[in-house]
C-alpha cells in the first residue's frame, strides 16, 4: 500500500455552499439572508439567547434555589467505609484514595458517622463530625485531625 492509496473515507469532505452566483443558482441575490435586517448585514452578531429585542428565554422564566460560589472542597468518607482496614491500621488520606473511597490523594477529607465500625482503628482526616468521632472511639479507635496546608 502507497500513501497515495490512502483516500478520505466517503463524506469526510463536504462541498462549501456556493452563495452569491445568480438568481437561477438558488442562492443568489440575497443569499440566504432574506431581506434586510440585522441579520442580511456583513459582520451580524447576536449574542447567545437574543430574540430580536424580546425578552429573552432565560429572562422571562422565574428564577429558583441557590448555587454557592463557595464550594465544599471537602471529600466524605463514612465511618462503615472503614471496616475494610484491617485491625489497628492508621488510616490516611493515601490509604483511603488507593482504597477508592476517595478521588483526589492531596484534597480534604472529613469522616461522616454513617454506619458502623468494629475495628480498632487510628483515623487521620481534616474534619470529622462529633458522631464519627464517637463511633470511632467506642470500638478502641482514635480521630486524628490533620491541619489542611493550601497549595
């Protein structure tokens, strides 16, 4: 096989429409533009959402909820998730992440009180709340809060 064997495979090139040539081309005179306007104009421009001076779309409906700019950079781990450490294991945020619990090794993580452990364990996370901290401790375990350096 020879480069020059090599062809496009078939609609991979498509014929630039031809405007402008004449009544009987189909597009000629106004060229698909219609007549006068902003939109028959060189250089139109209208910004995403513009309706020709309606009130636009996104205008008119009603504006619901709250998003927060803030967001909780946080990564949740639940106390149940934990089970799978083996006893007296020291649980650190490398740990969780090759365990799969978390996605990002360097992020924060806090440590929820959903579910329950049965192991003795040493948990190092960012944050944990009261309930997790007891369940932790009721099974001979103990919550380490780490300080969280920016990068």
């Amino acid at each position: 096989m020879l480069i020059t064997d090599i062809k496009a495979p078939r609609g991979a090139h498509k014929k630039k429409r031809v405007v402008g040539r004449g009544v009987g081309s189909g597009r000629g005179k106004t060229s698909g533009r219609g007549n006068k306007g902003q939109g028959s104009r060189s250089g139109r421009h209208f910004r995403s959402g513009f309706e020709g001076g309606q009130m636009m779309l996104f205008r008119r409906l009603p504006k619901r909820g709250f998003t927060s700019r803030a967001r909780n950079p946080y990564q949740i781990i639940n106390v149940g998730d934990l089970n799978r450490f083996s006893k007296g294991a020291i649980v650190l945020p490398d740990n969780l992440f090759d365990e799969g619990l978390i996605k990002n090794k360097d992020g924060l993580v806090k440590l929820l009180g959903d579910g329950a452990i049965s192991k003795a364990l040493t948990v190092k996370v960012h944050r944990a709340t009261g309930s997790a901290i007891k369940k932790v401790q009721e099974a001979s375990g103990a919550v380490e809060i780490l300080v969280a350096v920016n990068k």
